[in-house]
C-alpha cells in the first residue's frame, strides 16, 4: 500500500496523512467494531457523532484528527478486530497509520525531548543498571520523580522497574563458560548430559537485560532443560519505544543491527526466541515492513516468542514433562501483544501440563504498551482502562499472577499490589530449577 511505504514521498506528506486519516475514520465511523477496544475509538465516535460533526469527517477539526492518533497506544488489537484489512480494497491499517502519522509529524516538527528520552531504551537501561542500587533510590524519593515529571515527563504515581547491577547478559557469559557436560535428572542426580537436539538464538529483550534478568536465568534453564542449546546474539532494543514518539529513523537504525546479527544466527540453524510479547511482535510483523530486506524476512518467519516456541515442543512430543513441584492456582493475563500475533495461550497450555494446574486466562488490556502509560498526561486513563483487568485478577484471588508482558506485570502491581510473573519463571520453578 503506498501510504504505508516509507519509501513514498507520500509517506510523509501531512496533507497526505491527513486525507488518510479522515478516510480510515469515516470507515471506521461506520463500523464501530472497535469501539470498546480503545481510548483511541471513543473519542473518534465520539467527535464524529458530535452536532459540529454530525457524521462528516471533513468537519473534524485537527485538533480531534491528532487527539485520536496521540490515544493510540499501539495495542495492536483493531488489526485483528478489522474487516477491512488488506487485502481488502479499503486496505485500513489503523495501528500502521497511528505510526505514520506520528513519524510524519516528527519529521516535520522534531522528536519531542520525551520521546527522545524514553525512546532510547538501551542508554536508560545501561545508565540505570550501571547505577542501581543507587538508581532505584532516586526513582523512590518524590522530589526526584517530580523532576522527572517535570523534564521528561513521567507521571510521578507511575511505579518503576528496578535497575539491576548484573544484567542479564553478564550473568550469560559466566553461565556459558560455566556449562558443563552434565546435568541434573529429574530426580535430582548428575546424569550424562543429552546433546543439544534444536538451537536458539535468545533476543533478550530491553526488560530482560536490564529490569528482569531472572526471566532471562528461567528462559535459559528451561530452554537447556529441553535439549536446546542457547546462543545470545548481538543485539539492541527492538525499536518499539522510539516507535511510539515517531522516530522512525532512530528506529531503523537498531532494526538494522538487529537483522544483521540475527539473519547470521538463523543461517547458522538458529530459530529466534524471545520471552517479550513486544518485541517478538516487532522482529515478525514491523521488521519486514520498516527494513525491508529479505534478511529482515528471514528474522520474521524465524521468530517465536517463548511459549510459542515450547508449544511447538509440546505439540511434536518433545516438551520436558518431568516436574518436581506443583503449579497450583495460576491467573494468566494474556498481554495485547500476543493476542495480536494470532498465538492463542500458549503460555497457559504449556503450564497446564503441570499436574494438578489451574489456569484462568484473563484477556484484559494493561494499556501501558511501551512507553504510553508511563507520560504524565496518559497515566491516569491508562489505569482507568486497566481496571477490568485489575477486577479480573483481584477477583481470581490465585496465589499466582503470570503475564509475559514486563510492562502489564507492572501495571498489574500498580492497580492491585500483587507481583506478577513472567510464566517462564513458573515454568522453571515447576521443573525444580532453582536460581
């Protein structure tokens, strides 16, 4: 489509994103299929259904046409709602657009210090886990977290993740020069360790490194415990975060790095794993689109978030079904972006494997999604339209909360108290892998 090409001049012309835009919300005007999804799509009916209005798009003030696209918070969810998808003629691509047209708007007018800031996951990870124990301090002392509202514009309610001194990644160099070639029987003795049947390459993700290194330890050991042999590739942030303030090229440039590092690994008979829902969903839907090399395909037919990947284990008779320790009473929060990716729970099928577990899925957006949630002026409509969610699982009262998603289980945290974690986590607790 080639308004949705960044190689179109057309891609960047705001009078071209502005036809487009009022094209897609009079289709989506008629609708209406999207409406309970969204903070985006109550205020466009909204506006549209207003006496100014009276159904005629073209009498939507710019104001109302940018209020829309700055509520998107790029769930995902209206792609898989909408009937209207290519290859259907009307050809709508609403979270594609809401992209766009951010992109468009960043060209013309700069990328906001915000975004710029909350874009660069990699440097803000780095500098705060180079820092933590210190780091974390700061981000608890209200004085600071005024300022930090004030100057980068995080709400200073919003709870933050903790920094970690040893990252992910340094705890996986140790491990791998520690590998040995044993391992432990369900029993608990040394037995002759198995060959590694199937190889992965791990994209940790930006959480994972810096905020959530034992969701990386329990990826890692579960992966081993299954005859896979691990690898850790070079890589950067995925590129979702300088996505959501339309800094297409800061973006581009990471999504660069990452193909090449990981198109190597897929040719050295890799499949590409990822424990974050965000991230697996960049590396195989937006990388063929914002990269467009036959490498970036490759990552993306390639790719398999965590759970898919142990599906795909448990559906060939090849999962590891020797646990030690019960599972219990599970809720299991599906984040947005696995639904998105058409996946199913894989997460909850494979924990349901557990003797004696019990799952309850909960389908209810977090509506943090990268970094929306987290700016002062998103922050209390993102826990109002995460109440369902938090009603969900205070009400389940299981002893177990699990998401897949870093963000939701903060989210989660905030609205209720309870801690959630990442199923892989439950997982590994299940096989008797200890920290």
């Amino acid at each position: 489509m080639a308004s949705l090409d960044l190689r179109k001049a057309e891609f960047w012309d705001l009078g071209a994103v502005d036809r487009e835009l009022r094209r897609v919300y009079d289709i989506c005007g008629g609708c209406r299929r999207c409406l309970p999804l969204c903070p985006s799509f109550k205020v466009l009916l909204d506006r549209i259904d207003g006496d100014a209005v009276d159904g005629d798009v073209d009498k939507l003030p710019a104001s109302d046409v940018k209020e829309v696209v700055d509520l998107c918070y790029q769930c995902k969810l209206c792609f898989n709602h909408c009937p209207y998808t290519p290859p259907h003629r009307w050809e709508v691509d609403f979270p594609r657009l809401m992209l766009r047209a951010r992109a468009a708007g960043a060209r013309r007018n700069g990328v906001s210090l915000q975004d710029r800031l909350l874009g660069n996951a990699d440097l803000v990870g780095r500098l705060g886990s180079l820092g933590a124990p210190l780091s974390n301090w700061m981000n608890e002392r209200s004085v600071h977290r005024a300022f930090m509202q004030a100057v980068v514009g995080i709400h200073k309610r919003r709870n933050m993740p903790k920094f970690h001194r040893q990252t992910f990644s340094a705890w996986f160099r140790r491990h791998a020069r520690g590998m040995t070639p044993r391992r432990a029987s369900a029993a608990g003795a040394a037995t002759a360790r198995e060959p590694a049947a199937r190889k992965v390459a791990l994209f940790v993700t930006c959480s994972v490194e810096y905020y959530a290194p034992s969701t990386g330890r329990a990826a890692v050991r579960v992966l081993e415990r299954n005859r896979v042999d691990v690898s850790l590739p070079a890589q950067r942030c995925c590129g979702m975060p300088y996505l959501d303030g339309g800094a297409v090229d800061e973006a581009k440039a990471l999504i660069r790095q990452n193909v090449t590092s990981l198109a190597a690994a897929v040719r050295e008979g890799c499949e590409i794993v990822v424990p974050g829902p965000t991230c697996s969903y960049m590396l195989k839907r937006e990388y063929p689109w914002l990269d467009g090399s036959d490498d970036a395909k490759l990552v993306a037919a390639n790719t398999r978030d965590i759970f898919e990947y142990l599906g795909q284990l448990q559906a060939a008779g090849a999962l590891d079904t020797s646990f030690t320790r019960p599972v219990g009473h599970v809720t299991y929060h599906v984040p947005c972006h696995l639904r998105a990716q058409n996946l199913g729970h894989k997460s909850a099928d494979v924990l349901r494997t557990v003797p004696g577990a019990a799952v309850d899925v909960v389908e209810k957006c977090s509506a943090v999604d990268g970094t929306w949630g987290f700016k002062k002026e998103y922050y209390e409509l993102s826990l109002k339209v995460a109440e369902p969610l938090f009603d969900a699982v205070v009400a389940a009262d299981a002893p177990t909360v699990t998401t897949d998603c870093p963000l939701a289980a903060l989210q989660i945290e905030q609205g209720t108290g309870r801690k959630a974690k990442h199923p892989i986590e439950v997982l590994a607790a299940a096989y008797g892998l200890e920290e």
